[in-house]
C-alpha cells in the first residue's frame, strides 16, 4: 500500500467526558478518532468541537455495557483503519449509579471492551482502561481475584462476589475498579501473543465533571481531606490523565503491559504512610 492509498491510524476513545476529550486533544492529531458515549447530547456537542478545531472524528453511540454495542464499536472502528489506540474511560461514579448499573458498565463493560478489541490487535496496538485509585483501597482473597481476572465476562455477573443486592454504590465503585485493574492483568496475556499491549489507569480525584460531583456528594468532605494530605496536595486535571495515556501508548513504554499505574497525586500513599491520617474502611 503506497502513502496516496495508505489509511491513519484508528484512536478509539469511550467516554466523551473531561478524560476524553483532553486524551484526544493530546494524541488524536493525525488519527482518525472514534469517540463513543452513551449519551447522544454530549457525544454531539464534543464531536462538533473537535471537528472544528482539526480533529478527524467518527462519533458512534455505544452502552459499554452491551455487547451488541461494544462489538458494532469495534467493528466500526477496525473499518476504518488499523487500530493503534483503545483508551478505555467510559464509567460512572457512586454519586450518578446503583450497585448494579456501576458493575454492569464500570466492570463488565472494561471486559466487553477488552474482548471486543482483541481480534483487531495488531503489533503495537495499546489499549489503556481507566479504574481509580480506589480499586487500590480494598483487598480482596486471591480466589476472588482470580474469579474477576478470568471469569468469561457473561459469566461475571453469576459471581457470587458481584451479588449487587448486598451492595451500596460505595461498596460496588472500589469492588469494580479493583476487578478492571486484575482485568487487564490477564488480558495482557492474549494481547501479548497478537503483538499488543494493555494497562490500567487508577486515577485519583480529578477535576471532571464526574469528580465535582463526587466531591459534592456524601463523601465529598473525607475526598478533599485525602488530597490536602496528599503527597501533591491538588486536585488532578484531565491532562495528568491525558499524559499519562500519552506516554503509556508510545514506544518509550513498550516494555510495559498488564500492569495498573497510580495517578493520584500520592493519595494512596498518605493513606498508608502519613502520620495521623486515617485510611477509609
């Protein structure tokens, strides 16, 4: 295939949210990008914004918790040129969901995505899932961990350990997040053998939409006093995020695959280590 006939590559990015678009914004240039969200308005209105400052984008309405959605994504997404990118930021918050609805998208719908994707990997294909800091908050047995890396995901939701009712959106949100981070662990594995890598994201409390409503909620006192002790006492912005991604997608991290990266200003670390400060649970 010559350069006149040559296709871009494909940036697939879920979530059109402020980690969104700020990772489009930092690697999306000369890519073709689909965007995917579940919400028509807001998909529309930052597909227009992007198209007019330059961007090349496809903007497809996807439920990551469908798997008739995440495959048509995927297969969209493989048509229009080769994958290089899968940035994994769709999810929603204890704040906006029921225990069921944060374990339907936040854990089943990182392992449709994985799924969905692996077919289309190819030598240097990276994708990125974003969990949060608070999946690196609670311990879970070794047995259950290994039921969350490997259970067929239409099985994840017979998993005794994954039984909503006796769950709160608090409990469910860190149990999720945990599960996506041991998720990608094992789907290292298949994507290594395709010439592929996958990571995780934990990010700390930052400044999106979803993070202001989380700090207006019931826990939003106890949030802002884990970051005033934190190591870099602020709230972090969707572009720490953003070049974080950056970096883990490019050749300068070829060595690093099935591993989940803490971004969160050191606030997991003062939980555990600064004198006086209690941890959660």
């Amino acid at each position: 295939m010559d350069a006149s006939t040559a296709r871009a590559e494909v940036l697939v990015v879920t979530g059109a949210g402020g980690m969104g678009q700020a990772i489009v914004r930092r690697i999306g240039s000369g890519s073709t990008v689909v965007l995917a969200d579940a919400d028509d308005a807001l998909l529309a209105r930052v597909t227009d914004a992007l198209q007019l400052e330059g961007f090349t984008v496809h903007a497809v309405r996807t439920d990551v918790s469908s798997a008739d959605d995440v495959s048509a994504l995927a297969k969209t997404a493989a048509e229009l040129g080769p994958i290089r990118c899968v940035v994994h930021t769709a999810g929603v918050s204890p704040v906006q969901a029921t225990p069921q609805q944060i374990i339907d998208v936040d854990l089943v719908g990182t392992a449709r995505v994985l799924d969905a994707f692996e077919p289309h990997v190819q030598a240097g294909t990276v994708a990125v899932c974003i969990a949060s800091m608070a999946g690196s908050l609670i311990e879970l047995d070794r047995e259950t961990e290994q039921l969350l890396a490997a259970t067929p995901t239409e099985g994840l939701s017979g998993l005794s350990a994954l039984d909503t009712t006796t769950m709160t959106p608090a409990g469910a949100y860190p149990l999720a997040k945990r599960a996506n981070q041991v998720r990608v662990a094992a789907a290292s594995v298949a994507w290594g053998r395709r010439g592929g890598r996958v990571v995780s994201i934990s990010p700390g409390v930052i400044a999106t939409p979803m993070g202001r409503s989380e700090l207006a909620g019931p826990f939003g006192d106890g949030m802002r006093e884990m970051v005033e002790n934190s190591g870099c006492g602020r709230v972090g912005t969707p572009d720490d995020i953003a070049a974080t991604v950056e970096f883990l997608t490019s050749s300068g991290a070829s060595y690093i695959t099935g591993i989940d990266l803490l971004v969160d200003g050191g606030t997991v670390a003062a939980l555990f280590f600064s004198p006086g400060v209690s941890r959660p649970g």
